[in-house]
C-alpha cells in the first residue's frame, strides 16, 4: 500500500527525470550534426565541440560525471522535501522514504538508460541498431549507493513526534493555566 504522498512524489520525480533528460542528455545528439555543441555542466562551465566524432574525448566526457551532479542535487532536493512535507503534515517518513528511494532508483535508471540510447545513436553512424547498448550498471550502481547513503542517513535522524509533543505544542496555553490553577487551588487549600 502506497502512501498519500506517493502520487505526489511519482509526478515531482518524473517530471524532473523528464527535465534532465531533456536539458542535459538529448542535446548530444545534435553533437555530431556539423554545428557548434554547447552545453553546460552542472557547476556552470561550458562543453563544447565542433566537427568531432563521438569517440574519444566527447565519449569521456559524456560518460565521466557528467550527469551525475544533476542525479544528486535531484535526489537531495527530493529527501529535503520528503522530510519537510512529513513534519508538516505530521507523516510518518520512514515509509516515504522507502517508496521515495525506489522512485529515484527508477529516476537514475531512466536517465542513463536515456544516456546508453543517445550513445549508441552517435556512435552508430546512421545505423545505431546495429551496435549493442552501452552497459550502465558501474554508473547506476554508484548512483544506487548514493541514494540508500542518503536514504539511510535519513533514517537514523527521524523522529516523530509523539502524539503528546504535538498536543502540547498546540496547548501550552492550556496546559499552563491549568497548571497554576492546581497549584492556586493547593495553595487555598492549605490555608483554610
């Protein structure tokens, strides 16, 4: 059974998987197309290339921790707001977690996997169809490891309020007034 903020977090994720899709991976493919390439890394430096195959140096980089800045900020974004809807709404995480790190597994696979078919088209001259997929497991498997890293550090710093923290919270008016009007009634009490 899904929780209520599962459909939430399928659309964010998506979305978002779709965005670096299509800004940073399907660009590649004009690579080779005889006009200059341009393309912005994550920390803001510029790629760029002209009237080059996509061997060699262009493969590297594309391959070479490329994408995997946008992966994490996508990712560490997504459990800052996990954990902040869940104290919000009063959510217990550790299950959003679990479903939130199976979404971005999902999210990381889809994008190299986007990756593997964009690297196979340029190296395919025309005829892609002709050359085996590029393997992503060393990449998604790092990637893999970054989330449950993450995933678990979460964990271990949750905790939920209990329903008597969030109570008082809401009545510590209540809880003070009562509190003096025993100790006044004590008081009146022990003078007559």
């Amino acid at each position: 059974m899904s929780t209520p903020l599962f459909p939430l977090l399928e659309k964010r994720i998506s979305d978002n998987m779709q965005a670096i899709i299509n800004s940073q991976v399907i660009p590649w493919v004009f690579m080779t197309s005889g006009k200059p390439f341009r393309i912005k890394r994550f920390d803001g430096r510029e790629i760029a290339y002209e009237g080059l195959a996509f061997e060699g140096s262009p493969q590297d980089v594309f391959w070479s921790r490329y994408v995997e800045p946008f992966l994490e900020d996508e990712i560490l974004k997504e459990l800052a707001f996990v954990i902040e809807t869940c104290q919000k709404r009063q959510i217990d995480a550790l299950s959003v977690l679990s479903e939130l790190e199976g979404l971005l597994v999902s999210l990381c696979r889809k994008v190299f996997a986007s990756m593997a078919d964009v690297d196979r088209r340029l190296r395919g001259g025309g005829y892609p169809e002709r050359l085996v997929l590029r393997s992503i497991d060393s990449e998604l498997t790092n990637m893999i490891d970054f989330i449950k890293v993450h995933i678990e550090a979460e964990r271990a710093m949750w905790k939920p309020k209990a329903w008597h923290e969030s109570w008082y919270d809401k009545n510590k008016f209540w809880v003070w007034f009562i509190g003096i009007l025993f100790a006044l009634a004590g008081l009146a009490v022990k003078f007559f």
